[in-house]
C-alpha cells in the first residue's frame, strides 16, 4: 500500500470511529500550488520560430505537461514557446506569447486541480477531494477551488483575486451563510496572503473566512528562486529537453521574481555572492541589472511594493510546514552573471528543501501581530512537497472542518 493510501485510510478510520461526518459541512475552498492550476491555451494565427509547432488550434487544448518526460521531442520547443510571457515594463501588464491565449478551466469547481494532465493523469488533489466526497462534500457546491495562472508575478492577479472574492462570497451564500475554510499550498499561500493582505478587507475577511490553513506556504519566497531566474536550468529534465528553452521560459515568468527571498522578513541578508559583491534582499533590482537583463529587473522593481510577508493575514490560520531538510539559504557564483554559462554552488541551511526554515515559521510572527490565532504546526523532516498528505495535516483539515 502506497504512503498516500495509507494516510487516507488512517484519518478515514479515525472519522468512522467517531461516528462519521456531521450534518452540516463547513465549504472548503483549495487554493493550489505552482504548477498546480491546470492551463488551458488557444492558438489564432501564432508565430512561431519552429516550423512544426501549430500555428492554429482547433479550439482549447492542455498547455501545461507537469512530466517532462510526457512530452514527446521536438514538441517541447511548441510548450516552452506557449508558456512564454512578454512583461510590458511601461503598463506593467503580462502578455502571452503572440497567438496564444490562455485560461484557466471550470474555475470554482475542482476540474483544473484534481489531475494536471486530463481526464486523468498526473493526480494532484485528486484522493484529498476524492476523501472528502466520501464525507458528503459536494464538488462544485461546498467542495471548490480557485485555481490561477500561476506564470503571473504579484502585480498580476487584480482580476484573479476578483474571480476569488466572488467564489468566497458565493460559496459562503450557497451554504446558508457559512463561513469558508481555505486551504493552500506552497505558492498559494504568498498568493493568497497576497488577497488578504492587499485586496480585501477586514470586515470582509470577518465575515466570510473561518480558517486558512496552509501547507508548505511559500510565503518569504526561496532562494531557488535565485537560481532559476539567473542560471541555467539543467536537473531533473530529459536529455531532449534543452536546458536554454527551459531558461528562457522561465526567466519570462513573473512567478521567478516574486518568489524572491522576501526583504520585510529578510532584510540585509546576503542570498548572492559573486566575485564582485554580495546581493541582499534589497539588491535585486540592482542583481538583475547587473546581470543585464533589464526586464526581470524592471518586474522585481514593480514587485517591491507587494514583499510584506511579515503583514499578518487577518483571519485565524495554522501553517503546516516541514523542517530538518537541507534547503538551499545563499547561492555561489565564481564567474560574472552577464556569463549565460556561469556555474554556481549552494550552501544549504534548515527548511523543508524549498522554503527556508524563518519564512516557514512565520506564522509565529503573525501571532503577536494580529487578534486572530495564528499557530504554527512543525512536522521534522517533512519536504515540501510531502505536506500535501501528510497524515498530520489530513488530520488538521479533517479536524477543521469538524470531520
């Protein structure tokens, strides 16, 4: 029996042994990850600089293929090109690749959450929606998500942070006037930090959200952010697949940027070091300057306004994080940055092997800033990707919602 099975099948026994589920479900609304909103992408008229990549398509396909190795060569070059974002430095608006248009599927219902990779491979949220249907939850009516285009940075999501109000307000409405409980994981939680902190409220936040629970919350950002926006890209990808497709689409992505190491928690900390100085929280506009490359340095700019994870959330939430795991805290460069081949080394610290341990305990901080409880939920050696299913968290989740 897989890890996974067995964790559903411990919390589910623990429900059956209290009786089952109650009469009144409280909604829950999922909040996914990076990568973890499925996109969809519609061709009209598409330039391209490959001759066998489609220049038209016969209505929405899949864009995103979380598996590199599920694509087969050379359609990888067609991906990269359609994933590609242009950053208006002027507007500041994010533009897709000329000829591609790109949405989100079936927003509020868990369509775009549940398998990455339709109808059904690549599972995401699939067995934790799955469990809960079992419980009586009801897709689409007290079972919901609010997936996003995660490629966006954070001076991107006006309109998807109105899409999310709405859900919230609607699925509070269809449940006679029940609060929602949240659930995020790994970049859905800065984003929705982001809402809560920026785009709604206090009295709204009273009186729609129950709890927020978050795991894996990537809320201070991570220093591999660093190293994906300013080096190339070469582990875990298939040998066809190149690593400078793979660089360039990343380095066009807001996500690489606002998913810097955050300067409201961090400060004057050193994350760069190269042989001509050291890069702090407060030099990356001048990082990526120095890199020459003008426009990640005109996104990071525009992002600075919008680095205030110590702001506390202003609703009740648990952070369920990992710790005890090697995690990248300074990148090592012994050559310029203008140099597209330039190596690095990481010097590694403690964290979930992806957020380092400080951001990961900021739920501690928010706890003396704010009226609301805030409680943090330690889980030694868990990485970051683990805390999804995590019996820990289940239980949590479970518990929340009165199950």
């Amino acid at each position: 029996m897989k890890l996974l099975e067995l964790a559903l099948l411990v919390v589910i026994c623990s429900i059956s042994a209290r009786g089952g589920a109650p009469d009144t479900l409280i909604p829950f609304i999922i909040i996914p990850c990076s990568t973890g909103s499925r996109l969809e992408a519609r061709l009209t008229n598409k330039p391209s600089a490959y001759a066998w990549c489609p220049r038209n398509s016969d209505g929405w396909f899949n864009l995103y293929v979380p598996q590199p190795e599920e694509i087969v060569p050379p359609h990888v070059y067609c991906v990269g090109e359609n994933l590609k974002m242009f950053y208006n430095e002027t507007s500041g608006v994010y533009d897709n690749f000329p000829g591609v248009e790109v949405r989100v599927p079936d927003y509020g219902n868990t369509t775009a959450v549940e398998y990455l990779t339709p109808p059904d491979k690549t599972p995401l949220y699939h067995d934790l929606i799955n469990m809960l249907v079992s419980l009586g939850y009801e897709r689409g009516v007290n079972l919901r998500a609010a997936p996003y285009d995660w490629r966006l940075g954070a001076n991107g999501f006006n309109a998807s942070f109105a899409q999310l109000q709405a859900l919230v307000e609607e699925t509070y409405a269809i449940n006679n006037n029940t609060r929602v409980v949240l659930h995020s994981f790994s970049l859905g939680g800065p984003y929705i930090h982001l809402f809560l902190t920026d785009f709604v409220s206090q009295a709204w936040k009273d009186k729609y959200i129950q709890r927020l629970i978050s795991i894996s919350g990537a809320f201070s950002g991570s220093t591999i952010a660093i190293m994906a926006s300013l080096f190339e890209r070469s582990a875990n990808l298939p040998w066809y697949v190149p690593k400078e497709l793979v660089t360039t689409m990343i380095e066009s992505l807001g996500e690489a940027y606002w998913m810097l190491p955050d300067s409201s928690l961090f400060g004057d900390e050193v994350f760069l070091t190269t042989p001509d100085r050291n890069y702090t929280t407060y030099d990356f506009v001048q990082m990526y300057v120095d890199a020459k490359r003008p426009v990640p340095a005109a996104m990071v700019e525009a992002m600075l306004p919008y680095k205030s994870a110590v702001t506390p959330p202003g609703v009740d939430i648990v952070c369920v994080y990992g710790y005890n795991v090697s995690t990248p805290v300074l990148v090592v460069t012994n050559t310029s940055l203008t140099d597209p081949k330039a190596g690095y080394s990481v010097i590694n610290g403690d964290g979930d092997n992806c957020v380092m341990r400080r951001g990961l305990e900021l739920c501690d901080t928010w706890a003396g800033l704010q009226p609301q409880p805030a409680k943090s939920m330690p889980i030694a050696n868990m990485q970051h990707g683990d805390g999804l299913y995590n019996p820990l968290a289940l239980r949590l989740v479970l518990q929340t919602l009165g199950l």
